[in-house]
C-alpha cells in the first residue's frame, strides 16, 4: 500500500504523514494452480478486488476519537500497490503505522494523531491490485462522525511513585549565591492537558492539623507532565517532614477537552498522589552544597597507567575532570591516596562513568566498587555515587575513568 505523504505544513490544513504496513506480513504467495503453460499465476483472474467492508462503517456516528481505521477487501491485494486518504474537513490525515490481517485481504491504519472530536471524516480507497495485477474498477469512499471526547485523563507515572515509602522529604536547589530547600514532585499523564490549570493540593496526613496547602505546577511543553515544587512552608522548616504521610491532590486538572481525572484507573484512581516520607541525606546535602556553589577545580586525567596521573584525593574538593581522546571515546586516570587507616570514599557524580579502582602499591589489585544512582538531593548537580573502602597504609590507588563518550564531567571527593 502506498499511503499518501506530505512535506509541508499548509496555515489552513496540517498534513500528516502515511507510511506503509509493516514489513513483517509478506503479500502471500498465490498457490501454484499447476499450469504448465507460461500465462503466469491466476492468468485467469481478471475480476479486480472490491471493498466488502469497513470499520468505522459507512455513516457510522459517536466513532471513537481514538479508533483504527479498518478495509477489508474480496481478496488478497498487494500492499503496496494502493493509496488511503482520510481527511477531516481541510485537514487531510494519514495513517501512521498499519498492518495487514486475513492473508491480505484486511488493511488496518492509525491517524497520526486521534480523530478530532466532533469532526466527519471523509476516506478514499484506491488503486489497489489483487495478485494478477488486476487494479480496483473505481475508487471506494465511505464517512463517518467521531463522537465527542468522552476519555477522562490518567496518571501514567510520577515521582514520588504512587504509596511510595522513604521518600527523601528535601532537595536542595541554588539561588543566587546559597542553596536552599524544596521538594519536586512530577506527574505524567496519558494525554494532553489543560495547561491554563496546574493548581494542586498538599495535605500532611500524618498531621490533619496542618491546613492544607495551594501550589501551582509547571506544565511541559507537550502539556503531558506537571511539575509541582514544593517550597518550606516557612523559613524555618523543611518542605516536607521526615517520616510523614502527604498526599497532592489533582482533582482540579482536567485534559484539553475539560474532563477531569478518571477515578476508576488503577493509577491514582482517587485523584491524590500519595507518599511516605523517609529520613533526610545529609551527606549528599552537604556535597551539594560543593556541587552548587562553589567553582570546579579543573583537572586533566592522566593518558596512560603507566606515567604520571594527577591526584584527585583533597577531601572536600569539586573537580572538573577532563579525560584524554581514546580511540572513539575518553579514558584516563587519575590517583587517591590513602592513610593510616581504611577509610569510605565516595566520589559525588554528576554523570554516570564507568570507574575502576586499582592498588598499585605493590602488585597490582582490584579494589572493589560501585557506580549507583545518587539520592535524587540535587539532580542534575549529582546524578550517581563511586564509592569504595580506600585500606589503610598510605596505599596508592588509580582510578580509572571509561572508556565513556564523556570528555568531562565534575565530582566532589568525599572521604569519611
């Protein structure tokens, strides 16, 4: 099937783009009829195939805004050899994916994007060939009206997860030239939404005492994601409590057709988000507070294992560390040394790298460690951990940074 294309976007219509059926459904091989002379197969088909159905049926009205469109025809066709158009008033649609059933016989398509609530669509049927080559005698057109938007919204995910437990009741952000303290909360819908409202409500129920409290949400540009900062209620207290129930309410979100949110979904089906909190991570605080504010020591990694590698051990320190070229990618070294006893150290990210740590004091050791995701304290400044047990003795340890597409990347060095 050849599905209709367009380049442009004209100001009085949008056109979006047909492709073909997917490739996985081959136009089947017609049976060997066992002649043995030379006409080729079905020599003796000459009826062209014919549209025997529809779904949405001719004058079908209340069509799903969400629906597929169906052609069955009389017989197998070649897939590619005819062309769909659907248009809606001025706007000409096309069926993004599609897929064949029943041999051949059955065409179904998607709309680039759901049919507008309301609107008559008009769709054409044309040009296409059974297997002998025989072409549709006339092009087939039927219409049907889309029923209005009915579909109430969903929650499709969010963070904090709905019930979620231990979830961190801070995170740090800068302003100007300190840091202070906020909550995130971020929640994904199954569609788009009314952007003109982001009004939601946060209740402590640990503590129904506490009044509830307004907040106004940051929509994203494809209007499916809000984004809630909750800031201190005061300027003493943090933006949540440790080791307290809250709940946010969106029962006042509605989708761009002005329904409200679908109560009997799975997801958050009563309309609130609801969260435990946990404990505070100082520790990752504090390294933000590096991360944050203070200006990176710039650093270039060693190129080789074998020559000199620069020490990147002061405790405290926000490196900017950049790595050598190595072949397609960036890999270099660099070295902690220990002291007089083992110690935890924890080099703070702001990008995942593979790292390795080695004792080359005397003959050459793995020290074990990890690369994990951080704390979500201060994304994007700290994004994942390195942590490892540097042994006592003033040992020497290379760190080894990649191979990893990273040229540079920062880290605050810990040890405690």
């Amino acid at each position: 099937m050849r599905f209709s294309n367009a380049a442009t976007l004209l100001a009085t219509c949008t056109l979006l783009a047909l492709t073909g059926c997917d490739n996985d459904d081959p136009t089947p091989t017609p049976p060997d009829a066992g002649s043995t002379t030379d006409a080729g197969p079905d020599a003796g088909d000459t009826a062209p195939p014919t549209v025997t159905g529809t779904t949405p049926a001719a004058d079908a009205v209340d069509v799903a805004p969400g629906s597929a469109i169906t052609v069955r025809f009389s017989e197998p066709v070649q897939r590619d050899s005819g062309t769909v158009r659907a248009a809606d008033g001025d706007v000409t649609l096309s069926l993004e994916t599609g897929h064949w059933e029943d041999e051949g016989r059955t065409l179904i398509a998607h709309p680039t994007q759901p049919l507008r609530a309301g609107a008559k669509v008009d769709v054409t049927v044309e040009r296409f060939e059974d297997l002998a080559g025989n072409r549709q005698a006339t092009a087939y057109s039927f219409s049907f009206q889309v029923g209005a938007d009915v579909a109430r919204p969903h929650v499709v995910t969010s963070n904090p997860a709905e019930g979620a437990t231990g979830v961190l009741p801070v995170q740090t952000y800068k302003v100007g030239t300190s840091t202070t303290l906020r909550r995130l909360v971020t929640v994904t819908f199954n569609e788009k939404m009314d952007v003109t409202e982001g009004r939601v409500t946060l209740r402590d129920e640990s503590t129904p005492a506490n009044a509830p409290r307004s907040l106004t949400g940051t929509w994203s540009e494809d209007a499916l994601t809000l984004t809630v900062s909750i800031p201190r209620p005061e300027s003493d207290l943090p933006p949540l409590e440790e080791e307290s129930r809250y709940s946010v309410d969106l029962t006042l979100l509605r989708n761009e057709a002005g329904h409200a949110l679908d109560t009997t979904h799975a997801n958050l089906g009563d309309g609130r988000l609801d969260f435990t909190t946990g404990k505070r991570d100082g520790v990752t605080e504090h390294a933000c507070g590096h991360a944050l504010l203070e200006a990176p020591v710039a650093v270039t990694a060693g190129a080789s294992p074998t020559a000199m590698y620069p020490a990147t051990d002061a405790p405290h320190e926000f490196y900017e560390l950049t790595l050598p070229a190595n072949g397609g990618a960036f890999l270099g070294y660099s070295e902690v040394v220990s002291d007089e006893r083992d110690r935890p150290v924890v080099l703070y990210l702001n990008q995942d790298v593979p790292i390795v740590v080695h004792d080359v004091t005397e003959a050459e050791t793995v020290v074990p460690s990890t690369v994990t995701p951080a704390p979500q304290v201060c994304l994007p400044a700290i994004t994942h951990t390195l942590k490892f047990t540097a042994p006592a003795g003033d040992r020497f340890l290379r760190l080894t940074y990649g191979p990893t597409p990273l040229e540079k990347f920062t880290f605050v060095f810990e040890r405690y």
